[in-house]
C-alpha cells in the first residue's frame, strides 16, 4: 500500500498470515477485470477510429501511442497520490480520470474531432498508470512466499478483461448510430464508474517496522544494482515489443483483407493469452525461478515474431498474437517479481514509479514508432525488429546470474 506518510491506509498491526494480501488481490483482480478492457478497447478501434478522423492517414495510430504515453506520463503523479493519499484513494481517483477519458473520446467522436478523441484516449492511459500498478499492491501485505501468487492473481484479472474489452467492442460500437464506435468508449467509462466502486473495498497494508523508518536508500543506488537493471530492461523490453506489435496487428490484418470482426477477436484470443497464463505463472515461478521463467517469456515472443513473418492469413496473425501475449505474461510478471527483490519495504513506492515509468515510457515510443513502420516497410518490418531487443534482454539476464557481488536489497 501507500508509504509511511499516508493516513487513510495506515495500520500497526498485522493480521496472522496472508489474510489482507488475498482479500485485496481479489478486489484488485476484479478492478483489473474492469479497468484492464480499456486499452482493449483503445486499441482495437483507436486506430479505426484515427483513420477516419485525422487529416493525414500517417496519423491513424496516434490514438493508441496516446494511450501508452497518458500512462508513462501518469506512472510518477500516481505513485505520488497513493503515497500520500493511500492506494484506496488513488484508485478510486484514478478510476474518475479514466471515466472522465471515456466521456471525452466518445464526445471526440460524435463531435468528429480528432483532437478530442486523442485528448480521451491519452486520458485513459493516465488511468491506465494506476492500474498497472495493482500488480505492486497486491503484494503490499503479502509474504515473501505469497507475493508471486499475488501478482498472479491480480493479473487473472486481465484473463476477464480479455473477453470483456473485445465484447464490448463487439456489443456497443454501433450503440450510437449517428456516431459509430462511440458507444464502445461511453461502455469503457461505464466499465471505470464499476471499477471505482470495487475498489473502495481495498483493505490498508500492516506497516512492518522498516516501512515507519527513513525513505531508504538513494534511488540512484537502488537502480544500478544489476538486478534492477536486469529485472527493468526485461520487463521493459517484454512490455514493449508486446505493445509494439499488438498497436500494429488490428491495421495489418485488415491490410490484408481480414475484417474489423476478426482484428478485434485477434485481439481477444492475444490478451486471453497475456492474463490466462497468470493462474500458474505464480506456481512456475515458485519451482523454477523468476529469471528462467523471464528468459522462457522472451523466447515465446521471438517465436511470435517467426509465425508472424510465416504469412498473412488468419491462422498466422492469430498464432503470432496469442504466442505475444503468452510471452508477455512470463516476461513481466518474472520481471515484475525480480523488481520486488530489488528494495526494502520503506523504498517501495519510488522504485515501483521509476520502474513503471521506465517500461511504460518506452512503450510508449514502441507506440509511436509501430504505425510508421508498419505504414513504411510493412507487416514484416514490425516482425524483423522484435529480434534484437529479445537478444539483449535475453544477455542482460544471462549476466545478472552471473554477477555474484550483489548486496541484498
């Protein structure tokens, strides 16, 4: 939860076991189910959206790079609020910004603005930066031992926004007729309004001793520590490549004559594929390690990139999508467990905002620079580029086991 300075969620003493640690992964899996459709449903019509709005076509994903900079812009104002505030507080603010996000794109787009609509979907990301981080207070109050099954959890959540973001997509782009795809974004604030509601029921985090002490050490410390590095540029490099061809898989299937029904089903079967994974992950990290189940995350993505250079049809990219996603979820949730490994309780909230900020600042460029590219040298193009970043990843982790002169956290 919150650091020392909050007052809402402040508490002396601890409940015996993981009793407050179960309940709030719950809450937030169910928050995650809810606010986890957003980005679903950005990018499977942002970039629709963006090409009957904008005046240059070389524009049509913006919306969608909008949405990842909203959430690496908004990862350090939010870390900010719930250290001061409380996680409880935080997230119901942040569920406001994402309902505010929602009203905004669908006015956007019934008035024909594309400005607007971009200014909505960038506020939707800002909501996004408060729920990437349910990941980190799920394991506020737990164990050691029950913290990678708390991450796990919370992200099983995301296995329901799979089938709710695309559905909704599916049920309510015609909703208003006079503006089409509009009501899939007034159903996207809807969705926000519930996930205010279910967060209220989070519970305050016991503060250990060391939390009641001192902000710790030097961020600058904390993040040259290989392990941080190590833990950051996998889940950086992870995140990125999964975002920087999902934004441009929906556009390249329907380049290739494949339906808008078709994209967004791609895009359901690629995000069942990042959050159903999470019913194990935790249990595979448990008996193998955090490093080789990362390492294992980053082959699968690899292996994505291959299928999707293999051919166009719907077998392909939905293949390519759905081995993205299942690389996704090893390769952040290991990195997101390494992270965790990395400070001490009273650190918590800075290296969490500077390792999100890190990710997400980077996906948002992978964002920007995916419909280039993919305007420019094609749906192989998108492919050939996941290689190297893989590699180095794949390196940076190699090195981290063998660095033996690592100070504990």
């Amino acid at each position: 939860m919150s650091a020392p300075t909050s007052i809402s969620d402040s508490s002396v003493q601890a409940p015996s076991g993981d009793a407050v640690a179960k309940h709030n992964a719950v809450v937030l899996a169910v928050a995650m189910a809810l606010g986890g459709s957003s980005p679903a449903i950005v990018v499977s019509l942002g970039g629709l959206v963006g090409q009957s709005l904008a005046w240059n076509k070389d524009l049509a994903t913006l919306p969608v790079s909008l949405l990842n900079l909203g959430l690496a812009l908004g990862t350090i104002p939010a870390a900010m609020l719930m250290r001061k505030a409380g996680r409880r507080f935080g997230y119901i603010v942040g569920a406001g910004i994402g309902l505010t996000g929602g009203c905004l794109a669908a006015f956007g787009i019934a008035s024909f603005s594309f400005t607007l609509f971009c200014l909505g979907t960038l506020i939707i990301g800002s909501y996004g930066s408060f729920n990437q981080s349910y990941r980190f207070a799920a394991t506020d109050a737990a164990s050691e031992r029950f913290k990678p099954k708390a991450i796990s959890w919370v992200m099983t959540g995301g296995l329901a926004a799979g089938v709710i973001g695309p559905q909704t997509v599916i049920w309510t782009r015609d909703a208003v007729q006079a503006a089409p795809f509009a009501g899939a974004f007034l159903a996207q604030a809807t969705l926000a309004l519930l996930s205010m509601i279910v967060v209220s029921f989070l519970r305050p985090a016991p503060l250990g001793v060391a939390s009641t002490k001192a902000a710790g050490r030097p961020l600058i410390e904390i993040v040259r520590q290989p392990r941080f590095i190590a833990a950051a540029v996998t889940g950086l490099v992870s995140y990125s490549l999964m975002t920087f061809v999902m934004t441009a898989a929906p556009l390249a299937m329907i380049g290739c004559g494949h339906s808008v029904g078709v994209a967004a089903l791609g895009i359901q079967w690629h995000i069942l594929a990042m959050f159903g994974p999470s019913f194990f992950t935790g249990r595979l990290i448990a008996r193998f390690g955090k490093r080789p189940v990362t390492a294992a995350g980053l082959v699968l993505i690899a292996l994505s990139a291959l299928i999707g250079l293999s051919g166009i049809g719907i077998p392909h990219f939905w293949t390519a999508l759905i081995l993205l996603g299942l690389g996704w979820n090893f390769g952040f949730i290991g990195a997101t467990s390494m992270v965790t490994d990395c400070y001490r309780p009273e650190e918590r909230a800075k290296v969490q905002a500077a390792n999100d900020f890190l990710i997400f600042g980077s996906v948002a460029a992978a964002s920007f620079s995916s419909g280039k590219l993919l305007s420019a040298g094609g749906w192989e193009s998108v492919n050939w580029l996941v290689f190297p970043p893989v590699a180095i990843a794949l390196l940076l982790l190699a090195w981290q086991q063998r660095t033996k002169a690592i100070a504990p956290a």
